[in-house]
C-alpha cells in the first residue's frame, strides 16, 4: 500500500514537472513569436515610413517659347539649360501646327518632343499672338512644380547662367509684366468700353514672366480675351491697301497690337497691379536711328546681326538698372532681393549668326559658372 502511495506521488510530480516544461516552452514560444512579430511590424512600419516620405521637389520656371517654326537659338539655350542640375525647369513651345521638334529640326536634347499639340497658326499684330500664349500657359499650368512662367521669343537669348536667372525670378511673389498707361498712342478702342474701361486700359511688352495665379487668370480669363478679338487689331499696311478697305483719314484708325495690351490690361482690370513688378526682364531696343534699314519704323525693335555681336553689347545691357515710363512720369529703379540689380535677364533680337558668334566668346562662357554679376 505505501509502494503504490510513493509511485503515486512520483507519478503526480513527473506529470507537474512536465506540465511546468510545457507551460514554460508555450510561455517562450509566445515570447518570441510576439518579438518576432514585433519586428516584422516595427520593419514594415519602419519601409512605408521611407516610402512615404515626400521627396523636397523644386518650384520650376517653365521657359515659354514662341516661334515661327523651329528655334534658331536652341544651340545657346541647350548651353543655358545645361547650368541646372536640379531640375528647376521645364519646356514647352509653340510652333506652327505640325511642326515636330526631333532630331532632324532641333540640335538640342532639351527641346525634343516639347511642343504643344494644339498649337495654331499666328500672325504678328493678331490676337492670335496672345492665344498662343494661353494655350502655352494652359499645358503649363498641368505640371503643379511650375511656379513661374517665362515667355520667350525665338529670337532671344539669357544674359545670365541659369543659376543666377532663376534666384532672381524666384526671389520674388510677384509677376514682371511691363505695364504702363497708353495715353500717347491712341490704340484704346471705344467699342471695347464698358468690359474694358480706358481706366484699365495698359501698354508694355509681352515678354512677361507670371507667376501662377496670373497664369491660372490669363487662363480662365473668357471676358477680356474676346474683347482683344474683336476690337483690337493692328493698322493696315501700306502694302495691303489694295485688298482692304481704308478710311480716307486714315489717323483715326487703332493701330492696336494685342500682346502689347493683353496681359497687362488683364491684370490691371483685375486689380492686380499691386501684385507685380511693372517691368520687363527682357530687353528689346526701339532705337529707330540704330536701323536704317527699317521701312516700317517704330512697328518693330532692332535686329541685332553678326557685325552687332560684341562684349560691349551685351554689358551695355546688362549695365541698364532703371527704366524711366514717359506716360506715368515713372522710374523704375530694377532691385532684386530688394539690392540694386540689373533690369533684364533675357535680350532680343538675335540673328542666328549673331547669337552663336556671341556662344563662342567669353560673353556667353558665363552661363557655366556658379554666379554672375553684371
């Protein structure tokens, strides 16, 4: 009886010891499932953290060009471009409808495939100008990066490397838009009143930079534009009376070229004007006793050809820091990060010649530096 009492109790103890075992073995197996799970979470957390965080992305200048067919500069803009290594740019051109920037029609990586797709015919002195610059506007307004708007002509070339053109468009909220009340000139149309008041009505170049409320407005805008279409056309060529009918004072007849008007007009029946900067950063020369040859003087700038091409030139633009507004009795004095600064940027108008004997002189080595100065 005591025998089978004491193999009783061994037999109870073997059972608890193993109990103890399998308790203890569940009790780790726990543990270190709940460590590996753990881990397993903490690493998945952990990868969609890095996948999620935003990468820091630069505001862009998307560059707007306009031309007739294919860019005769692109050579000096493909050497402009090649300053950023950040991507801080972007391209889009308007072109005759048709016409493909590849390899046969552009020397130059950049501007392969950029053209818009739904481009129009346009002719100088036309609202067809500024159409074309709000289709530009409208395909660039889809990147959200792009937070400056640069038109440029076909015949233009940066004065500056990229570097140095980009902190000083960015180094401001506001829009550069030439803009100044018309008040010699005459080219207002009565017919225009009352969606387009004369109090509203401005002058200045096109060559504008916007930034992207004034793009998304010249965009949106359905009030104004048709106005421009209507009423504001350019005066008859001598050339081109034959097929047209003339009044016979012909002095009363509005010689109005719509980008000249546009934007700028726009922006000041809106209120605007607070909101830019009322210059151009390109520079154009009106000087009429500069070229002889002109038959049409006063309708179009100064064509800079390849006996023009100098250093003196372009620092003698470059040196220009104020620009005096006949009209409104004003000068703007240029400043950029509120420092006296250099007014323009870009200049126009350049031959091909020109421009590429001025790629390979030291005027235009600059573009490959860290900084310029003027």
């Amino acid at each position: 009886m005591g025998l089978k009492l004491m193999r009783r109790s061994i037999s109870q103890k073997s059972q608890h010891r193993w109990k103890i075992k399998v308790f203890v073995m569940v009790l780790l197996g726990f543990f270190f499932g709940t460590l590996v799970l753990m881990e397993t979470q903490y690493s998945r957390i952990r990868m969609l953290g890095l996948l999620s965080t935003p990468t820091v992305q630069n505001p862009k200048i998307a560059f707007l060009f306009i031309a007739r067919n294919r860019l005769p500069l692109d050579i000096v803009w493909d050497a402009f471009f090649q300053g950023d290594k950040e991507n801080k740019f972007s391209i889009l051109v308007h072109s005759r409808p048709g016409f493909i920037f590849n390899k046969v029609t552009t020397r130059s990586a950049y501007f392969l495939n950029h053209q818009v797709n739904d481009s129009i015919q346009v002719d100088w002195g036309e609202a067809s100008m500024i159409q074309a610059e709000r289709i530009l506007l409208q395909h660039a307004l889809m990147d959200p990066l792009n937070e400056r708007f640069v038109f440029i002509s076909d015949s233009c070339i940066p004065l500056y490397n990229f570097s140095y053109t980009y902190d000083y468009i960015m180094s401001t909220p506001n829009s550069f838009v030439d803009s100044f009340a018309d008040t010699i000139q005459g080219r207002y149309n009565p017919k225009m009143d009352p969606v387009i008041p004369v109090q509203s009505w401005r002058k200045g170049s096109q060559w504008a930079v916007l930034n992207r409320k004034h793009a998304d407005i010249v965009v949106k805008d359905e009030r104004l534009f048709p106005m421009f279409q209507l009423h504001c056309k350019k005066k008859p060529l001598p050339e081109f009376w034959r097929d047209q009918y003339v009044p016979p004072d012909t002095s009363k007849i509005h010689n109005c070229i719509p980008d000249e008007h546009y934007v700028q007009t726009l922006l000041a029946h809106q209120g605007l004007e607070g909101e830019i900067t009322r210059r151009t950063v390109t520079h154009t020369s009106w000087n009429i006793l500069a070229n002889k040859e002109r038959d049409r003087k006063g309708w179009h700038p100064v064509t800079y050809k390849l006996v023009d091409a100098t250093p003196m030139l372009i620092q003698s633009i470059k040196d220009i820091d104020n620009i005096y507004y006949e009209t409104e009795y004003r000068r703007e004095w240029c400043t950029s990060k509120d420092k006296p600064a250099p007014c323009f940027l870009f200049a126009r108008k350049f031959t091909r010649p020109a421009a590429l004997r001025l790629l390979t002189m030291s005027v235009l080595g600059l573009y490959h530096e860290e900084t310029s100065n003027s």
